[in-house]
C-alpha cells in the first residue's frame, strides 16, 4: 500500500506552506506523496524560516539567526512538480529550487533575499507560465529565456529592476499570450515591432525604458505626434496589444510644469500626459492629466463616412469623449503654465 501511495499521482491541489505544522506535515509527503503537482511556500510565521542559501543576505541572515530553521532541500524530492509558488521567502541562493523538469508555471513574488538569475531557468524546460514580482535581487538578461521559446506561453517580470535586455528577443516565440515587462531594465523599440513578431501575442506591457513602452517619458510636447503614431501603427494591427498604453511628458522636460497646488500634489492638473483614444473604428490620442481631465482629440484615423455601417457607432463614441472634455476644452496639446492657471483661476482654485 505504502508503495503504491508513492506512485499515486496526486491531482492538482495546492499545498501551501506558512508555518511550522505544515512544513511537517510537507516533510511527511516527501516519502508518502512524492508525487505532488502543486506546492505554495510562504514566509514562516512565529519565528521560524527556511534554510539559508548559498550566499545568503547578511543583514536578513543576521536577524533571524535565532530563528528555528528547517530544511527546504526537501522540496527536491517532488520531482513530478507542475507549479511552484514562493512567496516572500528565502535568503541566499538555491540551485536545487530551479530543478524540476516537469514543471508547467513559476512564480516567485517579494522575494528580496532569494538570489537567482533567468538562465536557471534552463532547470525548467517545459515551463509555460512565469510570473516574476517584486524581486529585487533577481538578476540577468531576458535572452536567456530563449531556452522556453518552445514552451513559454505567459510571462510577468514586474518590478524587477536588474533584469536587462531587449525586448525584441522574445518576438519569435510560437505559443506567447502575455507580456507583462514593466518596472524593469529592459530596454527597446517599439517600432521594431514587425508583422511577423510576436504573433500569438494577445497582452504586452512594456517598461518606461522602452520607446513607446508603458508610461513612456518623452522631452518635449512636440515628440508627441511621432509617439503616437509609432503606437498607432502598431495598435490598429492588433489592438488589444497597447489597450491600456499610456506616456508621459518627463519632468525634466523644459515643457513640464507642475499643477495647482489644492490638489494631491501625486495627481497633478496638467495635462501632460498621453492616452490612444477610439471611437468606433476611428484611432486618435489625446492629453489628459492625472486627474482625467482631457484636451481635445488629436484623430489619425479620417472619420467614418456618413453612409457606412460604422458611421453610427463612431458618432455615438465621439459624442461621448467630446461629454468628457471640460476645463480644457479648444487646446489640442497642454496650455502654457500661464494659459493653465488662468484656466484654474476662472474655476476657482486658484486666489
């Protein structure tokens, strides 16, 4: 019986793992279940953590030396592993965690202390879902994910900050839903985007360091147009790519200004930043401010014409974005700083 529990392949469940009773209880699946699928591991509560690494970070190694310890090696005994989750744990470098060959989905979130570089995931050969956040000391180049071209279907590095490279190394990459890049060190253009790149792809989200990449900071009001229309070429061939997609004016720009102050000084007045707008199947970008306050529509598409089929829903769309626009209403771009607080005065914000 004991054998034959051994071999059972347990169906996908997740076991998680936040204190001492339950990594006991992991222990004891070890050798009665080594066939487990799934396993979540957490922060250990009540003065208790795992192992320390290779390398670990001296600073956390020395606040909880007093801590009770138990081993994670034990967790390379799952070698049937299809998910594994590891959330704000460990310190120090562990190869054996970046060794299971079945595994299908990756996640590792506020793990600070827990040393790692994309090329071990070389350990992981059929991993199709990696979600990377918060993680400060991970490190390396997103071309090493080319050992996951085949496989690799979802990926999330977000607010990883040490992790390089461009993000035209994952165009090729047959199977490919989602991209989600932002708060890294990765870098590009998205103009090299071709019809033949990235041709699964229903999401991407790109980081501020690359051109035209999410929260994009440009220098100046007049390289606006040129942004847009690099976003806009890309957007109208596959839409939902750049849905959310957004840039801004950078505040060192000689242009910047600061808003009003009556507002949250993190929500400012002025418009400066910008957003794609669509109404039917007309494409345009607008600035707007922080606190959604609109200029007028810059349109790159022409107008539907009055007897097409598109004409009645374009006109519905535009009637509703021309409702939204307000303080600003007549400016195409940002007032002047001057133009701005004459603007706010006549509201009433400003003595």
């Amino acid at each position: 019986m004991r054998e034959a529990a051994k071999k059972t392949i347990v169906p996908i469940t997740d076991i998680g793992v936040c204190s001492e009773t339950q990594y006991n209880a992991l222990v004891a699946m070890s050798t009665a279940l080594p066939n487990l699928q799934q396993i979540s591991l957490y922060y250990l509560l009540f003065r208790h953590k795992y192992s320390d690494g290779e390398d670990p970070n001296e600073e956390e190694a020395t606040n909880t030396a007093n801590f009770i310890t138990h081993d994670i090696e034990i967790i390379s005994r799952f070698r049937k592993l299809r998910s594994l989750s590891i959330f704000e744990a460990m310190n120090g470098r562990y190869p054996f965690l970046f060794n299971f060959p079945l595994l299908h989905k990756l996640d590792i979130t506020n793990c600070h202390h827990l040393k790692w570089n994309l090329e071990m995931l070389a350990g992981f050969p059929l991993l199709k879902e990696l979600y990377c956040n918060n993680n400060e000391s991970l490190t390396g180049n997103i071309n090493s994910l080319r050992v996951l071209k085949d496989t690799l279907e979802k990926l999330t590095i977000n607010d990883c900050f040490n992790v390089q490279g461009n993000f035209m190394d994952l165009a090729d990459f047959p199977h490919l839903k989602k991209v989600y890049l932002d708060e890294t060190g990765v870098t590009g253009d998205i103009r090299d985007i071709g019809k033949q790149d990235f041709q699964t792809l229903e999401s991407l989200t790109l980081p501020s360091g690359v051109y035209g990449g999410m929260c994009y900071e440009f220098q100046h009001i007049s390289d606006a147009p040129d942004l847009a229309m690099a976003v806009y070429s890309i957007y109208k061939q596959r839409p939902t790519l750049l849905e959310k997609w957004c840039a801004m004016l950078s505040e060192h720009s000689p242009d910047w200004y600061d808003g009003i102050g009556s507002y949250d000084v993190y929500e400012s007045t002025a418009p400066l930043y910008i957003r794609l707008v669509e109404a039917g199947i007309r494409v345009g970008y607008r600035w707007i401010s922080e606190r959604n306050h609109p200029c007028e529509v810059i349109w790159l598409d022409p107008e539907p014409q009055r007897e097409s089929i598109d004409y009645e829903i374009y006109i519905e769309a535009f009637q509703e974005i021309q409702l939204q626009i307000n303080i600003y209403r007549g400016f195409h771009q940002p007032p002047t700083e001057e133009e701005h607080n004459l603007l706010w005065a006549s509201e009433g914000y400003i003595d």
